[in-house]
C-alpha cells in the first residue's frame, strides 16, 4: 500500500503531484491512475491518513471533527469583525485524507441548473456538468435516471435509521405552508419545496468518502502501482522551470523536501489552502505578495479574493423526542459509544438530519422585506424561478446541552447566495506565517444578507413551532424581544392545534431584536469557495475553463476555490463533480487512456 508519513528517498520525481488530498483531488488522482496505471502520480496531503477510522466512516460521529482538539479539522479565525458584533467568524476546513467528504455532515444535495449556468464558462454549463454529477453517484431511491447517476463509486441513500414522525409532521407543515414534498428537491430545478434527507450514507450504514470509495481501493488492490500518497505533509510551495511549474515543496516531520512533476502540478488545497500555496509561490497580487516579503511571478489580483460562504443560523427547540431519536446522547455524553458501534446499532448510520427544504419568499414576504431588497429580488430572483433565497434542514437534535435537560430538535437556515465578500492571503513566506483571513460575513451593501437571515428566522420559526415535536422555546436562545413583544419566546400550547396557529407578527423592535441576535450567533456551514475563481482574467479570474492557472504551464486548480459564483446546496455535491470534470480535462490533455 503506497501511502506513506514519509515519502521514501528514492521518489524524486512523479509524472503528476497534486497538491491536497481532499475531495476533488482523491477523483482526480484515482481517475488519472485508472487511465493508466503506469502514470506515476504522488498525492500530498496535510492531514492524516483517514482508512478505516471510525471517527469517518461511521456516521453517527461526525460531531468529533468539530472538537477543539480535532486533528482532522483546522480553524481558520478571522479577525474581529463590526458587522458580527466585533467577534471573529471562526471557519472550519477539513485536514485529513478525504477531505470535506470525510468530516462533514453528510447531506446531500445539489445546486440549481441556473447556478451552473451563471459561471458562464465554455464547457462548464449545467447540461455539460450533469454527466459528471451523474459519475460519481449511485443513488437509492426514486429519481430520474437522466438527472442521477446509478453506478458511481459514492452511494447516496436514506441510511440505516430516520425518525419518521419528525420527518413526517416536517413534511405536513411545510406542505401546509406551501411548501410540497418532492421526492427529489436535487434535480437542478426544483424550490419551494421539502424532501425527506438523502445522505452519503450508502444503505449499510458507512460514510461515503472520497478516500474511502476512490483511493484506497486503489491503493490496495495491485493495479495501480504508480499511486503514491504522503500524509501529514503540508505543501509550502509550487516550484518553476522558467514559467513552468516543475515540482512542489513541502514540509514532512520537520524536514522540508522538494519533489519534480514531469508532467502537471494540480492544486488541490481549497478555497482556505489554495490561496496560500499560489501565494507563497509568488502568484497573487502584487501588493499583498510585496508586503509578505515574496517575488512577484505572476500579478495575478484574483488569488485569495472573493471568499465567500453561505451564513448559517442554527436554532434550538424543546421536544418530545425519545434519547433514541435524536444524537443528543453524543454532546452529552450519555450514549454508550463503544457498546452501540459493537452492536452495529442502526443509530450509528445516521446524520440526524431529517428533511430540508429550498425556500423562496412570496409577494407578501418581500413586502415585509423593503425597497432595497426588492431591487435585488427582481435582478436577481424574479426572472430565475429556480433560485431559492435560503435552504432549511430539520436536525434532531441541539448544537449544544442545555441546562433542561431532556431531548431537542434544531432547524438550520442558510443563505443561497450570500452577497459578502472577504479574502484569505498569506502575511509572510513562511508556511507557519499567519494568515490574512476575513470570512467577511454581512459586509455586503444595504445589508441583504442580514435581510436573508432575518426573513429566514421567521420562516423556520413557524415550522417549527407547528411540529407535533414541538414543546417550547428556549429564551435565552431567542432575540432579545422586550417584555411586551408578541413576538418573544412562547411555551408549548397543547390546546392550540398547529394547523389553526396564527404567524407572528413583528414589530421594528422586534426586527432590530432578530438582527441583533443573528449578528452575535451567525456562523458558516464551512461551504468556503472562490478564492481562486475560473473566470476571465480581467474579472480576476485565477483559472480559465481547462483549469489552468493564468501567465503559467503545467500547473490547475481543481478544488471548490474555482467557483466563479455560489451554489443553492451544500457544496459536497459540487466538490465531487469538479473532480470528475478536472480528472476528465486532464486524461485528455494528457492523452492518457487512448
């Protein structure tokens, strides 16, 4: 098996060296070797080996990597920020094999067809992308062929447990709210409308990984003998040969190594890690290059600009829930973990998310939501029928215990497309210098990201409070409504049937209330994308249509940071199909498999 803490002395040169071992880069670097075995290919990667660690591949933990002493994950802070109540946005990005697809919390879902078509880029259209969605898919459950895949490597399902009266009384409100249930809300058009969770759980209950469904099976079976891996390496550096990338640099238990690429570098390291590679390769903007002590090769503005994230609010509330109905028992410590993963407990195969939803608002809404983001609405929403403002996901369970006690369910909303901006560059030349981060959260102007979240906060509010799971609020997880509000937090009625429930009504108080909550609470679902974007170069574009980074040879970006604008999903689903589509440039330029 050639996966190694310490790259053996006698590899000094590869054909191919993709810089990360994330998602994108496990599909590129396992397509690359399928098409021939004799491609000599070394993959490096920052964290650590991931095979068969149940932290990964059993589902139900997914909550470890957010540890604090997590060594799967790192925590990018950004600095103290006015638009977050002078708190840091604090962003998580995956470091182990496998990447994202290894730590997150396994939902799956798609963009819009409208999303891919607004990159506007030669062979990157929704109907040109489909395919490799489709490729890397095998879908339980019903769908249309012709929108998912049957046969690829990551199995999509419902798992191995669910808790179908929370999904059901979910699905009954939302319906009642107008929102139908769709058997299939990532089909690239369907909104305003729920679906019970598909998730990368195949139906026997494992996580489906990148490392695990594309790169250890070759790294195992004999037949691709030219695959290498190197873990716990972090990549500092692309190297050159004139204005061709020749190899990369990086440091391995201390010592620092230097390795050729014959053939192609391909940079793999995320929306948060790619920026800094080309950066401290002297790729970037002259300006921050110059003040982080770095010779400019190529002035090259668009590197590390444009960070964007979706925002995400997560709210809590009361239930009725049995213990074995929610994954509370993790963050309180009470499930017995080693005893349920003995037993292969069919708990141990489930995310605990349950439905989601893809939102947009009615006339009345946007009423309610003013002149400047009705100016925004009609360019950007009115005439693109498919674009939600915001997606919703029913969580069984809290981000955190409460001093009640007793189980809870959480509705999560986050924007579709976010309007802020915000930038990640490196300070020094050092790979232990730090990093320039602003995640940039609600900097957009006239403040239609807040307006976003706000109009979300309602929106799940009245789920939730409809669910016959429902059994309160918590105050001190709710705005700070004054004593009179109509608005504050209410206890469960069980003589006010949910059908017959009257919305809330909201003063100006209670909105500056709302906004002030979500200012101090706001995080991301770490959907970092980018900062490297495949676009025109006089638009700041980093990369063109085959990948390629600009003024350079022999040297692509295949990672989420190439995304020239956001998607309505969690963004997995998109990390995967850019592999495929990357992996599927590069066989053929380099003419591999004919």
């Amino acid at each position: 098996m050639p996966l190694y803490t310490e790259l053996p002395a006698d590899i000094e040169s590869v054909d191919v060296i993709i810089a990360g071992g994330g998602t994108a880069a496990c599909v590129v670097a396992s397509r690359l070797s399928d098409a021939d075995p004799s491609l000599s290919i070394l993959v490096v990667e920052a964290g650590p080996n991931s095979y068969q660690d149940p932290t990964i591949t059993v589902p139900f933990l997914f909550f470890s990597h957010l540890m604090p002493t997590s060594k799967t994950m790192t925590f990018h802070v950004g600095q103290p920020s006015p638009f977050l109540g002078d708190r840091p946005a604090i962003v998580p990005t995956a470091k182990v094999l496998g990447g994202g697809s290894a730590v997150n919390f396994l939902m799956y879902s798609r963009g819009q067809r409208s999303d891919f078509d607004s990159w506007a880029m030669p062979g990157w259209s929704a109907d040109e992308l489909l395919p490799y969605m489709k490729k890397f898919e095998t879908y339980h459950g019903k769908c249309d062929t012709a929108v998912h895949g049957t046969d690829g490597p990551i199995h999509i399902s419902e798992g191995t447990f669910s808790v179908p009266r929370a999904t059901d009384t979910f699905v009954h409100v939302s319906e009642k709210m107008g929102w139908k249930e769709q058997p299939d809300i990532s089909d690239l058009k369907t909104v305003n409308a729920v679906q019970r969770a598909k998730r990368y759980i195949s139906p026997q209950g494992q996580r489906q990984d990148a490392s695990h469904a594309y790169l250890h099976p070759r790294l195992m079976d004999g037949k691709h003998p030219n695959l290498h891996v190197v873990v716990e390496s972090k990549v500092v550096s692309v190297t050159f040969d004139g204005d061709r990338a020749s190899g990369v640099t990086f440091v391995s238990g201390g010592t620092t190594r230097t390795i050729k690429a014959s053939k192609q570098v391909v940079v793999s390291c995320g929306a948060c890690g790619t920026p800094p590679v080309l950066e401290r390769s002297g790729i970037g903007a002259k300006d921050v290059l110059e003040r982080a002590n770095v010779p400019v090769l190529v002035d090259l503005p668009g590197v590390g600009d444009g960070y964007e994230d979706h925002h995400t609010m997560t709210y809590q509330y009361k239930s009725d829930l049995a213990a074995e109905e929610t994954l509370d028992g993790i963050i309180t410590g009470t499930f017995d973990i080693p005893g349920m993963l003995q037993r292969g407990d069919k708990i141990t195969g489930w995310n605990c998310l349950e439905g989601t939803g893809k939102l947009r608002p009615d006339d009345k809404d946007l009423g309610h939501l003013g002149p400047q983001f009705q100016e925004v609405w009609d360019r950007d929403f009115k005439n693109q029928a498919d674009r939600p403002l915001t997606l919703m996901v029913l969580i069984m369970g809290g981000e955190e215990p409460v001093p009640e006690g007793g189980q809870h369910f959480s509705m999560s909303v986050f924007t579709a497309y976010p309007y802020s901006r915000g930038h990640m560059h490196i300070t020094g030349p050092g790979v232990d210098d730090p990093l320039d981060f602003d995640a940039g959260l609600f900097n957009d102007d006239n403040s239609i990201d807040l307006l976003t979240c706000r109009w979300a906060y309602k929106k799940q509010r009245e789920v939730a409070r409809r669910l016959n799971i429902f059994r309160g609020e918590f105050k001190d997880k709710m705005p700070a409504y004054s004593a009179n509000s109509k608005a504050k937090a209410e206890e469960y009625n069980k003589a006010v049937s949910s059908d017959t429930l009257a919305d809330h009504e909201y003063t100006a108080e209670d909105d500056a209330a709302i906004d002030e909550f979500i200012k101090k609470r706001v995080s991301t679902p770490w959907h970092s994308l980018g900062t490297a974007k495949m676009a025109p170069r006089e638009a700041k574009g980093v990369v063109d249509e085959t990948l390629s980074v600009y003024g350079i040879k022999g040297l692509k970006i295949a990672d989420l940071s190439i995304c020239p604008k956001n998607v309505a999903a969690h963004t997995n689903a998109t990390a995967f199909m850019v592999g495929e589509k990357a992996a599927d440039i590069l066989i053929k330029e380099l003419g591999l498999g004919a």
